[in-house]
C-alpha cells in the first residue's frame, strides 16, 4: 500500500500498486480525500468500487510506503482497525471483480 502524490494538479492517491514502469504508475484505491468516505462504504458493507487509475511518470512527485509513523498509524493500519478488513487483499479483489466481464457482457 502506497500513498501517491501528484503535481498538475495536485492531488494525493492511497491504494495498492498494480503497475510501476517508466511510463507511469497504475494503482487501484481512492483519493486520499476520499479515504474516511471508503471506511464508512467498507464499514457498513456498502458495495464500492475502487478507483483504477494510470498517473504518468511525469505527474509523479512521490510516492511512500504507507508506514506507520512513531506513535502514528499508518492508513492501512486504520482502515483495517475501523473495518476488520486488510485494504490490500480487499481492493485487490474489488478490482479483479469489476474488471471481469459480467454475464451479459459475455
């Protein structure tokens, strides 16, 4: 899990890595702004749908390892002890769930 932050415009990503390469980074999450939105979704069993999204190389200024600081939990940390739930495992099988075709696609 990773904490993504972007320049032009400026905006900040949490979510799991599915692609990193020299063209650009592909992750599957939320905007940061939306991260306490996605507790209540996950806690109240709300369906959700993660956010698959490419940033280009160039857009990115950072991107950290979602770590706990000193005393400070990481986000990860806090959405698995709001929600009971790993945000890795969880997002990851949202979105292989949202990117396979459904019966009348087929």
């Amino acid at each position: 899990m990773v904490v993504a932050t972007m320049g032009n415009p400026r905006e900040k990503f949490w979510g799991a890595i599915l692609a990193l390469a020299p063209e650009g980074l592909g992750l599957a999450g939320v905007e940061l702004a939306s991260f306490e939105d996605l507790v209540s979704l996950v806690k109240d069993a709300e369906p959700f749908t993660p956010s698959v999204v490419f940033f280009p190389m160039h857009r990115i200024e950072r991107i950290e390892l979602d770590l706990p600081d000193g005393n400070i939990p990481s986000l990860s940390q806090r959405f698995r002890s709001k929600t009971g739930q790993d945000p890795l495992t969880l997002l990851l099988r949202q979105t292989a769930a949202n990117l396979q075709p459904s019966e009348e696609q087929r």
